[in-house]
C-alpha cells in the first residue's frame, strides 16, 4: 500500500520565516475535504495557512521526516540518520 505525500509550508506571515518549515502531511481520500490537514509532526493547518508544494523544497520539518511512513530520499538527503546516533565518543 503506498501513501501518498503532501508537502506544505506556512505562508508568509503566518509564522516566523525561520519556522516556515516544509511539513508533510498524508493525502486525504478524495471524497473527504477535511477542515484542516494535520502534518505528521502533529501540527494542524487550516485552509488558507499553507503553502502547498508540489515537490519538497526548503527546510524540511525533522519531526515530519521521523514520522513519515516512507521517505522520500530527496527530502532525507543531506539530514544525519538514526544510524549516527549514540556514537559521541
Ligand atoms: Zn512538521
């Protein structure tokens, strides 16, 4: 089964732009036009907040690349992986 992504940040204005973030949110079904999409970093956005990207560009959210069920190899590239953690010697 795959899971559709969607990539949104908040607009101009609505945020810090250092808090303007690239967060990823799961598709909805097509019959349902939900009053807000939350991001899988547990943010929530209404109609009008978010900037909506077809492709993932600028600073991703952390919290949404952890949590996303498949990631995109575009969008982790370039982050530090789990594998690197816990070796602070
Ligand atoms: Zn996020």
């Amino acid at each position: 089964m795959t899971v559709r992504l969607l990539f949104g940040r908040p607009l101009p204005g609505t945020l810090g732009e250092t808090r303007r973030v690239v967060h990823v949110f799961e598709v909805p079904p097509v019959d349902a036009v939900p009053e807000r999409l939350t991001a899988f970093c547990g943010l929530s956005f209404g109609h009008g907040e978010l900037e909506q990207l077809d492709r993932p560009t600028g600073m991703p959210c952390e919290s949404c690349l952890r949590r996303t069920p498949t990631p995109d190899p575009e969008l982790t590239a370039g982050s530090p992986g789990s594998a690197t953690k816990g070796r602070q010697e």
